[in-house]
C-alpha cells in the first residue's frame, strides 16, 4: 500500500513538474508573437464574448449592443499627472514679492491633470493610446470599466503617429480585437468608444466618411504656434524632411476631448483605428473626427514591445502634394502626386536615382494621390525593404527601386517622484533586455539596453544616449524590467544612481538626487 501510495505521489508530481514546465516555455512563447498572434490565442482558448467572425460584413447592419459589449470592457480611463514647473518658478518669484510682504506663504500650485482613453490589447495588461494622452507625464492612472485602478507605465512612443504603448500589471483582463482597417469602407457604420469630458464608457455611432487624411497634426509642435480648426494646435514650420505619418479614418461618430486614445470599431467589435484628433473651430465636436489605422497601429506597438522603439524606413524626401495652387507655384502642368521638393544625402531615394523635381504618381503600382498614399505604405516597413516608385521626370515615366534606410534622428529627450512607476515613466526611456551580441561587447552577463530616450526625462537631462547599456540601479543589478521596477522602489536618501555603459564601451555612472 506504501509503495501503491508513493507511486501515485511520483505520478502526480511529475504531472506538475511537466504542467509548469508546460505553462513557462507557452508564456515565453506568447510572448514572443504579435499582438494579433497573442489576440488568436486569447480568444482561441478563453471564454471570453468574442466579436462577431471577421468575414461578416459590418456594412448595413445596424444593432450595435453586441459590438458596444464585446468593446467596452477593453476601453480604459487615462488620467495623467504633470508637474508645472514654470508654473512653480512664478509661484516663487509671487512669493517673494508679496508672500512675504503679508507674513504668510502663498498656497502651492497644485501638478496639472489631464484625461484621456485607451484600449487593453493584451490580457496581461498592454494598452495602446496616442502619444499626446501620456506625453511627459509622470504619474498614469488607468481605470477599467469595471472600475479597478491600476498605475501604468510607458513602454514606448512614436511621436510620428501619435502612438504609445503603455502597461499595467493585470492579468485576464478583457481586450479589444484587432480588425484590419485595409478593409474599411467609406459609409460603413462605426462606433467610437472612449471617455469624453470624464464621462467614462461613452459610446457614439458614425459612418467613415473618407479614408487616407492628411490633416497636417502630428509632429508640429517645435514649430510656431497658428489657429488650426482641428481639435490640438496645428503649427507652422519651415519646411523639412516630413516624418510624421498621417493617413487617419475620418468619422461622424462623435469625439471630444478625452475621446484620444479610445477605440474606433466597426459593427463586428473589431478595433480598426486609435482616436486621436477632431476638426473643430470651438474645440468640442462639430462633425469630424479622425482615428489613426490599426493596420499601422499594428506594426508600430509590435514594435515597441519587441524592440523598445520603432524601426521604421525612410524614403529619404521631401514632398509636395500637387493640386491646381501648388503646380502654379511650380510652374508645373501635373496636378496629381507628390513634388519631390529635397533628397537626402545618402538616402534610398538618392541612391535609386531620384531627383529634385521629380513627381511621384505611383508607389508598387497603385496611383499616389496624397501624401497619405505614400507615407501609410512606408510606414509599415522597415530598414532594408524595398518599394517601387514610379515618377514622372518631365514628360517621361520611371520606375525606381528603393531601399529603405535607416534613420538615426537626435535622441528625443525628457526627467522622479513616489511610486516605481513615475520614477520609471520621469527617466523617459525605453528598454529591452541586452541580447548574447551585446553581452559580449560590453563584456556583461545582463543588463537592459536603452532603446529610445524621450523628450523632457532624466535620460535626456542627463544624456545617456540610445545604445547605452544599464546594468545596475540603486546599486541592484539589472536584468529585465522588472529589475527596474524594484530597484527604483529602493532610492536612499532620494537619490536614484544609475550604472552602466555608453554605446563606445566607456563606463556609465549617474547620480540624481530626486525632488
């Protein structure tokens, strides 16, 4: 009976042994696919409410319950904290001119708070937003629609489309599916689901009106400020090598401020575009809004995840779009295409022989009408592909052969506070494990590599440049981001040291002392 009794124990401990060992090597794997890969895995084994099949046309129908109650779970309230230091400079100059001319200290500014949406795309706690919601912030709060409140940290950006990729620490948590947006149609019935004027869980019905805008939002912000009848601030600029990408869905469905972030979805529950601006004169919604394609959203945050920043190729121009005014000032005839007004030095249209003056009418064959038309092809590759662009060169017609190349802007910049995860969100950077390649060049056993480092952050402030390698914090050693999060749970004194190496080899050593 003993015997009987420790050959059923030996059973049942190998049993676990094999179960464990199954679960970790499938949770390193899931986390190695796409968010659309991981998404089929989530419905394919959950219980979930799943979106309708995604061969049913959405066109024409026009009961949305199911669609609200498959996406509304997924759509989050983002509520971000920003410290006002201008504003706390001039509180102290009032202070000393007149706070102390009565005896008394003037009241503290409180941080400014702002609110936005997002959407989860990961049952472990992903949440794809625009890059405008989470920008600079240094304390992120996101609260579900069942109403649990989790601190959220920024895995990345991509301030070229408006797109971050934020995380909390949750698990099972309802997702949003990811539709194709190749797919929509200009009159198919939406839905836009978000948190407008604080009103969480809000959802407004549309059509798509138009496809592939242009609407000139992203990236202005360096440059001086002008009215702009869309929902952010539009700016002027000199002319420069364009690297936003812009080729939003436009909507009817009503989006206001606090909408950014939150789902555009067709009638199947699919997610087919990330809300991020409107047009209006007043600042509320007056017809339009715009929602940037999942389809790009899709590389961009796969990205983010895998490699800690995008890598995106670049045709090296710039353009014009053509219409009746921009080829009277060009004293061209062509009123369709792109004017290639500049071409970078060393860049892949340079080298596929491209000029100045060249007119761009197709891209892998299909006509160029916008700008939009070239900048959402390219958007979705990456250094090395190839793409064909035809153009006319006077009165000729050439095909062209470019590679995409890499490029290497100057590092963003950005600066710490209570928790792990405003520490973690003021450094301003992104990180992904070192890989065998750079273990041996930095002579390092672990360690994370600095993947982008954005503007306004400590990384910035004290220059540690993307392709440094950090292998300890608070005097803990660092191997992942979770190393990170509990190191930076552990400052002495309010003193955050940072160790490591620059990208030439030379050794890293970083002390701040933290407000």
């Amino acid at each position: 009976m003993k015997k009987f009794g420790l050959t059923l124990l030996t059973a049942f401990a190998g049993a676990a042994v094999a179960l464990g060992g199954y679960k970790f090597a499938e949770n390193k794997y899931i986390h190695s696919m796409s968010f659309e890969d991981q998404q089929k895995v989530y419905y394919a084994t959950s219980n979930h409410l799943t979106p309708a099949p995604s061969n049913l046309s959405s066109a024409g129908q026009v009961d949305f319950t199911e669609a609200a109650a498959a996406v509304t779970p997924g759509v989050v309230y983002i509520r971000t904290t920003y410290t006002n230091h201008q504003s706390n400079d001039q509180q102290s100059e009032l202070q000393q001119m007149f706070g102390n001319m009565f005896g008394q200290r003037m009241p503290q500014m409180a941080p400014e708070m702002a609110s936005g949406s997002g959407v989860i795309i990961s049952p472990d706690g992903y949440i794809v937003t625009n890059n405008h919601v989470v920008d600079k912030a240094e304390k992120i709060e996101v609260v579900t629609n069942d109403h649990q409140d989790f601190k959220a940290k920024v895995i990345g950006t991509d301030p070229n489309t408006d797109l971050a990729l934020i995380k909390i620490e949750g698990h099972n948590l309802p997702i949003v599916k990811l539709g194709n947006s190749d797919n929509v149609k200009v009159g198919e019935w939406v839905l836009a689901v978000g948190n407008p004027f604080k009103l969480t869980s809000t959802v407004t019905a549309g059509i798509v009106s138009a496809k592939g805008r242009s609407i000139g939002i992203i990236g202005q912000e360096d440059n001086q400020q002008q009215e702009s009848p869309f929902g952010r601030t539009q700016y002027q600029q000199t002319p420069k090598l364009n690297q936003a990408i812009e080729s939003f869905i436009q909507t009817d469905a009503a989006i206001n401020p606090g909408n950014s972030g939150g789902a555009l979805v067709n009638t199947n529950g699919e997610l087919i575009g990330i809300n991020s601006a409107i047009a209006s004169h007043t600042g509320s919604y007056e017809g339009y809004g715009f929602a940037i394609p999942i389809n790009l959203a899709k590389k961009v945050l796969d990205d983010i995840q895998k490699f800690g920043a995008v890598k995106r190729g670049y045709v090296g121009i710039s353009f014009r779009e053509l219409d009746e005014d921009a080829a009277a000032d060009l004293h061209t005839d062509k009123t369709a295409g792109l004017y290639v007004n500049t071409v970078v030095p060393g860049g892949g249209a340079e080298q596929a022989g491209i000029k100045e003056g060249d007119i761009i009418t197709k891209i892998d064959g299909s006509k160029v009408y916008e700008s939009s038309d070239l900048q959402e092809r390219v958007g979705r590759l990456e250094p090395g592909d190839k793409i064909r662009l035809t153009v006319l060169r006077g009165n000729d017609e050439k095909n062209f052969t470019v590679t995409l190349k890499a490029n290497n802007p100057a590092p963003e910049k950005v600066a710490v506070t209570k928790s792990a995860e405003e520490l973690f969100n003021r450094i301003g950077a992104s990180f992904v494990p070192v890989n065998a390649e750079m273990k041996a060049k930095f002579h390092v056993n672990a360690g994370v590599v600095v993947t982008q480092v954005r503007d306004g952050g400590l990384f910035d402030y004290t220059e540690v440049p993307v392709g440094s390698v950090i292998t300890e914090i608070n005097k803990r050693p660092i191997a992942s981001i979770d190393d990170m999060d509990r190191a930076l749970g552990h400052l002495e004194h309010g003193v955050l040291t940072i160790s490591g190496y620059y990208p030439d080899g030379s050794k890293l050593r970083s002390t701040i002392q933290i407000q």
